[in-house]
C-alpha cells in the first residue's frame, strides 16, 4: 500500500530551539550583521574575507548543536508517511535527526559552490578559505541563496506541496517570500496543519499554538 505524502515546511523556528540563531532576530540583525554586510552578492564583491568568516562561524556553531525533538518526530514519521521536508533554514539539523528526503530552498551551509560551473561540493570542516577553489577551479562561495538571488529549488518545492495529502508549516512566520507563497500549491485535498505560539490567520489551517517541539509531539498524536 502506498503511504500518504506529508510536507513539512519549516523555517527559523525550528532551528532556534535546537540553539541556533536566526536571522530575523532583534532589529533584523543575524548575530550584530545587517542584510547588505553578509547575505548579498554585492557583500560578496565587496568584502569576500568578511563574508566568509560570518559564514564560517555560522559552520562552526553547528558542530555545537543537535537535532532537537521537533527535528526527531519529522524524521520518525516516515514510517507512517512519505516524508518530504522542504526547509528555508540552511543548517543539516533535519537530515541529522534522520530525516531522508529535503529540499533546501536557501542552501545548505555545510556546502561549497563553484561560481565557475554551479557544482556544489561538500565541506567536511567549518572552516571556508577566502581564497578557496572549487575541484572545477572555480571560486568556492558559500552555497547560500543571498537576497536579491533567485531560489533555484522553489519550483521543486512546489512540486511536492502540489502532491501533499498533509502539509505541516512549523517554525516559519510565512513573512519570507517567495518561499511563503509556497503553501497555496497545496491541492484542496490536503490536511493542512501551522504549529506557530503566536499565529497569524491563515485559512483553511488547523492550528497548533506551541513551538516547533511540543507542537510536533501534539501533531502525531493527531495523525
């Protein structure tokens, strides 16, 4: 028998209860950087050494972390479900817990992309040389979306929300876009589940008030 398709769409929220800064923080800020410094291809030409050490100690500060329970329950529900998981958040938490079938919409930070011919390469340490060139030759840069960047994996996104039976929002305000507007693909069909402690009214959602980790212990004894 052919399992049910679950989305799960999370965002910063998620990340945070595992210890993680994010960005949209106090003032906007992520860790005391404005937008323009750090996450643009103009911070990029103008400053490649800052840009890369901000990069380097967000690397850095996931080898401190672990998955938390939120993180668990997504993953442990793919042996009820088909489990996709479609993230804006650029850490590895999700496939760490064990979760087996992601798309990152903003990148992965434990990868490196060659501006030469857009391979990724993954790092198997923090740390990401200024200097640095990809095996093709190219310049390494983080493999991050920047704002003002297209995001190259939405319409994969799109694609699994479109054949979801449940989709699962949890840990996103639903304020980033394009990413937010990724929710109206779900077909009429779908459950559709927002795990939010303060929720905005979105239509059609059952609501779950909690953070990401009580309010996915709640969604499986829901299911």
């Amino acid at each position: 028998m052919n399992k049910d398709k679950l989305v799960v769409f999370s965002g910063a929220g998620m990340s945070a209860e595992s210890g993680l800064k994010t960005f949209r923080g106090a003032g906007g800020l992520w860790e005391g950087h404005r937008v323009e410094e750090v996450a643009t291809p103009e911070a990029w030409a103008a400053d490649r050494e800052r840009v890369t050490r901000f990069y380097n100690e967000r690397r850095k500060q996931l080898f401190d972390v672990e998955p938390n329970q939120g993180h668990k329950a997504i993953a442990e529900l793919e042996t009820r479900y088909d489990v996709v998981v479609v993230t804006q958040n650029i850490d590895n938490l999700h496939e760490r817990a064990g979760s087996t079938q992601v798309v990152h919409l903003h990148g992965e930070l434990m990868r490196g992309r060659s501006e030469k011919t857009g391979h990724t390469y993954e790092l198997e340490q923090w740390e990401l040389k200024p200097d640095q060139l990809a095996p093709d030759g190219g310049q390494m840069r983080p493999h991050v979306v920047w704002f003002g960047e297209a995001v190259p994996m939405l319409e994969n996104a799109a694609v699994e929300i479109s054949d979801a039976d449940i989709l699962v929002v949890v840990g996103t305000s639903l304020q980033v876009y394009p990413a937010a507007s990724l929710i109206h693909y779900a077909p009429d069909h779908c459950r559709r589940f927002l795990i939010d402690p303060n929720p905005s009214h979105v239509s059609s959602f059952e609501i779950i008030k909690e953070g990401a980790e009580e309010g996915m212990r709640i969604l499986r004894g829901m299911l």
